[in-house]
C-alpha cells in the first residue's frame, strides 16, 4: 500500500467545496481545507504508486477549482 500527501492550491473561494468532493472519491482518507500556501490538504492511499499517479490525474485533478497539485510520497526510512 502506498500513501501520499497531495498539497492542492485552489481558485479563490474554492477549498471548502474542492475538500468535500475529494473527500468523497475512492482512495482518499482525508481531505481538509487549510490555511497557508495550500488551500486543502488530502491523504490518499493506492496499492501502487502507479495507481496512486493514475487517480491524481484522472480524478484528483479533475475536481472543478483546483489550479495546481503537489503530491508527497509518505516514506519510512
């Protein structure tokens, strides 16, 4: 299992409704609207990175009002 962080800017306005829509898709164990250089903060879980990568772009990105992502691998070292 693979978690990330994914760091989401959004249009003004915009966090509150973008966090209750990621919040809802498959995958996804947390989305919160935050203060800061972001605007909502979401963890995510996939069974590989490459499905993690494919729901980024083909869901996450998709939700009306996001601008930009950035997505942070967890990692144990």
């Amino acid at each position: 299992m693979v978690q990330a962080y994914i760091l989401i800017q959004t249009e003004v306005g915009k966090a509150s409704a973008v966090a209750e829509v990621i919040g809802r898709l498959p995958g996804v164990i947390q989305a919160e609207d935050v203060t800061g250089p972001y605007d909502v903060i979401v963890r995510a879980q996939a069974e590989t990175v490459d499905e993690l990568g494919r729901m980024v772009v083909a869901k996450v990105q998709q939700v009306e009002g996001i601008t930009r992502t950035l997505t942070c691998p967890v990692v144990h070292l």
